[in-house]
C-alpha cells in the first residue's frame, strides 16, 4: 500500500467522505443491503487510515460484527430491558446493549 498522503490536511475531507457514506448506506440500506455494507465497510476503513471516529450517531447505526446498516424490524431488533437498550443483529446474531438515555420529560 502506497502512502502518498501526508499531513492532517485529508482529515476534514475523510469525515465529509464518511458523512456521505453514511447518507448513502442509509438509502440504500432498504433495498440493497449488500451496498449499504460496504458503503460502511468503506467509511470504516476511511476512519481507521486517518485514525478518526465514526461519529457517535452513527456508530449505533450499524452491526460492529458484520457491517449491516441495522433497520430495527428489518435487519434488526430493539428491544428495552433493565434500562439497557438492547439491538440484535438479525444478520449475524451479535447483541449490543446500550444505555438508555433519559432525557427531562416534564
Ligand atoms: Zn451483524
């Protein structure tokens, strides 16, 4: 793999790059899942090579194990238990749980 990139210059363009992807993935997830994978196969792969972070609302948005864009009722299910939110990937079977965040209802 040739390095060709250097500086910090390509870490603005890297998170539009995966801003995109994620809208892609998004709209593609319904009626192509194999795309909508690797649109965030890619953005993965974009985040790692210049060490950034999926940003946090998307980190939820697909399965860790298998890269599936996660559609609670169509490629996942979302459950609440014992204040966790609980996701299941209905592709390959991994679980996340997260905490549920409680927000002022007044
Ligand atoms: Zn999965």
């Amino acid at each position: 793999m040739a390095e060709k990139a250097r500086g910090g210059s390509g870490k603005k363009i890297s998170r539009e790059r995966i801003d995109i992807l994620f809208h892609h993935a998004r709209e593609w997830a319904h009626d192509d899942m194999e795309l909508a994978r690797r649109c965030i196969l890619l953005a993965r792969r974009i985040a790692m090579k210049h060490r950034i972070r999926i940003p946090r609302r998307y980190r939820r948005q697909f399965c860790r194990s298998c890269h599936v864009y996660l559609i609670p009722g169509h490629t996942s299910r979302v459950r609440i238990q014992h204040g966790k939110v609980i996701v299941t990937c209905l592709e390959c079977r991994s679980i996340r749980r997260y905490p549920v965040v409680k927000q002022n209802i007044r």
